[in-house]
C-alpha cells in the first residue's frame, strides 16, 4: 500500500483486505486461519458481540487517558504486539519492523521464538522488546535461553505453555503451506500470482540475508525455515509443567508471564508461584479447536487471583473489544493478526497503522462511554446483549 492509500485503511478490516491482496493465499492462510473446523476461531469474535456497553453520559471527558503501567514501565495505550512467527513471510525483516513500530508508538512487542532475526538485533531496534519462549522440559536447554535472553537486555519472557504439540491446521496443509516451509506447486504458483511480495519480499529477503533460519527457539542459532533438523524445537514441550515454570521462576530476575491459561486455578496457581502476570490466551484459535474464549474465561481468572496482572489476547479486532477485556479484568491486550495485516499491506507503516486504529478508537470510545480514564473501566459499564436493564445496570429480573 502507499502512504496515501495507507491512510485510507479506517479499520482493521482494511488491512485485512490489503494483506489478502498482497500475500500468496498460502501465506495468508497461514496469518488469518486457525484450526480444525476454526470453532474457536470464530468464537472469540463471538464473544466480544455477547457483551454490550452501557454509556453514562453527562460526565466530563474533555481530557482522556488510555495510558498502562506494565511490570514497571508506562505504555500509551493498552494494546501490544503479539508474538507472531515467521514475520518475515509477510514483510522483509518483518520482526524489526514490527520492534519499531511498536517502539515508535511507545506500545509492548512481543519477539516469538518462532522468528528469523536474532533477538539481540530486535532488541537494540527496541529495547523495551519482550521475549516469547516455546521451552522444552529440559532445564540444559532453558538455562542457556535465559543467560542469552538476559545478556541482551530483554527484561520481560512470555512463557507459552499451550503449544504442546502441533495442533490441525488443515487449511495450511491445503495452501500448501507448512513449517519447515517446503516447497511445492501451490506454493510456488501462490507467490507467482502475487510478483510484488515474490519481489519485494522473498527475492529481497534472499538477496540481502539468505535463507532466513529459526534464531531464538534455544541458546544457539537454529536451522532454516525450510529444512527440519534434529532436535526439532516442538521435542519435549509436551512433558512441560508447572516443576518447569517454578525452576524458570528462581533463576529469571525480570518479569514472567505464562501465556495460554484459561483456568481460574492455572491463574491462581501462577500466582503462588510468584509469576509477574498471565496472558489469558487461546492462542487465536490456532490450537485446540473448540476451546472456550479468553474473553469468556477472563472474568473468572481475575476474580480468582486478584492483583495479578492479565493480558488479554484472541479476537481483539476493535477498540470496543479491548475496552470490553479492561472492563471484564483485563490489564492490557495483545493482538497478532491485526498487527501481521498491517505488516503485509505496508511494512512498518503498516503495522504502525494497526495500532494507531486501536488508539484512535479507544480514544473515541472512552469519550462516547463516559469513562476519562482506562483504570475507571468495570463491568458496570457491560451488559449482557439482550438483558433488559432497568436502572443503574441492575437486571430488571432482580429489582425488588
């Protein structure tokens, strides 16, 4: 997209549509697809429309405030970068272009593991850069990560712990996509029909920084995206346990997140552990199929382990929807496929986009919602849809 056509995009849809023209469908498929008959998929949009705002007009809102405090360090807005694998498929150097836009707009970033530019380069592209780990049971493995993650100034691990296998996408296995990504007739025909990606990405990828390789699943540089190698980064994720977060826990002096818990014990449990936080995740509908919503799982978790910071990921396509997680407990949000469309329509404008969208809207909403302040947010200002209210939130079933 140009600068000019850039601004066009008034939504995440917008981008969503750039993308698909840009990308081979493979690609794309693998960016907006999710598992099996895609149940979870569609559910967390789902759940976002079962809840309705309640205004209070009549408040001052002249002066409006989206600002977060996260383990130590103010953001602008409560919306960070998702970690996303293998950016670099949709846009050239696509990790540093994701780092610096969220620098830029002074808004978290999270580097998956699954990515193909040394941590230690993002994390001088920004230095606020988070890291997500996919860690095996093997604390020989674990040890070496952190020393590395830690030498390179990176104060905040993600630990994902929904991954423990490789779930059923068939929907990639149908584009002819997979990882190691090998190469095919749909494949082939895919980046063929698509010249400027074919161009402007995969040539330019290969002219300037060759094949691109896996670089932050372990301590040491991995192999490339389009070859397995012994000691595939998936082995021994599947005897992972809490015995693993609690040796991460006494060793890591930043702050530790666990990412994929959906339970109010797992969050309590995190809790007791001395983890800093929990993002609340069903890994955007790309794991198990038919797993209930992170949005529905929310309020328990928050209920059930107060003070503990939780961060929201999974569906989030609107300002409304983030300012819906914050007023059910949410703490801030993450998105991956807003901020991945944006990074194929247009490179770092693109993803700077994403996030300006979220901005801009929350700014609106707040305004339209009566609330000045993003810390002022409560389920008072929720509703289920189709609930009757009678006054001041209070169902009309239970009026006196």
């Amino acid at each position: 997209m140009t600068t000019h056509s850039m601004n066009n995009a008034l939504s995440i849809r917008d981008l969503e549509t750039a993308a698909r023209k840009r990308l081979p469908a493979s690609i794309f498929g693998y960016v907006s697809g999710g598992s099996e008959d895609l149940l979870t998929l569609r559910a967390n949009r789902a759940a976002f429309d079962a809840w309705r705002f309640v205004p209070r007009p009549l408040v001052n809102v002249a002066k409006r405030s989206q600002k977060v405090e996260l383990f130590g360090k103010t953001y602008s807005a409560p919306v960070g970068i998702a970690p996303m694998g293998v950016a670099t498929l949709c846009h050239f150097d696509g990790d540093v272009a994701l780092a610096r836009a969220a620098h830029e707009a002074g808004q978290p970033y999270v580097l998956s593991a699954a990515s193909t530019t040394p941590l230690e380069r993002v994390a001088q592209v920004n230095p606020d850069t988070w890291y997500q780990a996919y860690l095996p049971a093997d604390t020989a493995v674990i040890g070496p990560l952190l020393e590395r993650v830690a030498a390179a100034g990176i104060g905040v691990l993600v630990v994902t712990v929904d991954v423990q296998i490789a779930s059923m996408r068939e929907n990639e296995i149908r584009n002819g996509f997979s990882i190691p990504l090998r190469p095919n007739p749909t494949l082939i025909m895919g980046g063929l029909l698509r010249p400027r990606w074919l161009l402007g990405n995969f040539v330019r990828t290969l002219l300037a920084q060759g094949v691109p390789h896996f670089e932050n699943f372990t301590a040491t540089r991995g192999g490339p995206i389009i070859r397995a190698t012994p000691g595939d980064h998936r082995a021994g994720r599947a005897a992972m346990t809490w015995e693993e977060i609690r040796w991460i826990r006494e060793r890591w002096n930043g702050a530790l997140l666990v990412k994929g818990l959906l339970r109010a014990s797992d969050a309590v449990m995190a809790q007791s552990i001395g983890v800093d936080g929990v993002v609340v995740s069903n890994h955007g509908g790309r794991q198990l199929d038919g797993t209930v919503t992170s949005l529905d799982a929310l309020p328990a978790m928050a209920l059930a382990a107060p003070g503990l910071p939780l961060i929201l990921d999974s569906g989030i396509r609107r300002g409304t929807d983030v300012l819906k997680a914050l007023a059910l407990g949410a703490h801030a949000t993450l998105v991956g496929r807003p901020a991945m469309y944006g990074l194929a329509a247009a490179g770092q404008a693109g993803a700077a986009q994403a996030l300006a969208l979220f901005k801009r809207e929350i700014d609106v909403d707040l305004a339209l919602l009566g609330c000045a302040d993003i810390a002022q947010l409560s389920t008072d200002f929720l509703c289920r849809a189709g609930e009757v209210l009678a006054a001041d939130n209070i169902p009309l079933k239970e009026l006196p």
